[in-house]
C-alpha cells in the first residue's frame, strides 16, 4: 500500500481500520494504561503495545494503528512520539519491521513538527484527529479568515 502523504483524515483512517481486502488488513492497539497502575504502569504499557505490534505481524496483519483515543480519566495516554519508537525499535530489533505498516492516532499531534517527529520515529501515517476537531470548531465558531471557509 503506498500512502500518498502521511497526514490521513480520519474517513482515510476509518476505511484502514475496517480494510480486509487482499489480505490487508489492521489491527488497533490502545497506547494507554490505567491510572490505577501509576508510573508503573508506563513500562508495562510500553512491553503489552510491542509485544501486540509484534503478535499482530504473527497474525497476518498488514497495519499495525497506535491509538491514544482510550484516553479517559481512568486511562493514561503514552505520549504517541514515546510509544512510536518503542514499537518501531522493538520491531527493528526482532527484524520485523519491515513486515508491517505503523499508524498513529493520536490527539497529540498539533502541529507540524510533531508529524515530522512522528514520521522521524517510525509512523508511516498520522491521524491528528485533535487538531482536525479544533480546526471543524474554529470554522464553526467563526475564528477562520473567509478564504479558508
């Protein structure tokens, strides 16, 4: 699958996450953990997401999306840059990493030096699904110059 650019709008990522065609298909893995499990719980969220990103290649999937959207008050986020790397090394290390596609979801991203961060730690898309909403609010608000309307 060739992406034609990594910012994917969230109808692109829509159509990733449900996609079995050809043998491609996803999985979803939440990069967050419970609050409950404090620090702690940072290590442990980071071994369960490369071990999941491993065990979906094993699998057969063809993409692998690290999803922040579990984010809850329960449910810590692992910062998307932090969780990226860790499964892109792990899976170097494993040589695996060229087996499978690694997506972001993330409510992170907001600017463009974070996707060039992303993209510079192993995502091969991005879905900055914050920034979109905040800039749907700002149309609807008003906030943006008529030529952008």
């Amino acid at each position: 699958m060739l992406l034609s650019h990594p910012i994917l709008t969230n109808e692109e990522l829509a159509a990733l996450k449900h996609m079995d065609h050809r043998g491609w298909k996803s999985k979803t893995i939440d990069i967050t953990w419970p609050r409950s499990e404090g620090e702690a719980g940072l290590s442990t969220a980071l071994t369960r997401i490369a071990s999941e990103a491993e065990q979906a290649i094993a699998d057969g999937y063809s993409l692998v999306i690290l999803s922040d959207r579990e984010m809850s008050h329960d449910r810590v986020p692992i910062s998307a840059l932090l969780a990226t790397g860790a499964v892109h090394h792990h899976l170097i290390r494993k040589a695996k990493r060229t087996q499978i596609g690694l997506i972001v979801e993330t409510g992170e991203a907001r600017e463009v030096h974070h996707h060039c961060l992303l993209v510079g730690y192993g995502a091969d898309g991005i879905n900055p699904y914050l920034a979109f909403e905040a800039l749907w609010q700002a149309h609807r608000d008003g906030l943006l110059p008529a030529e952008y309307s």
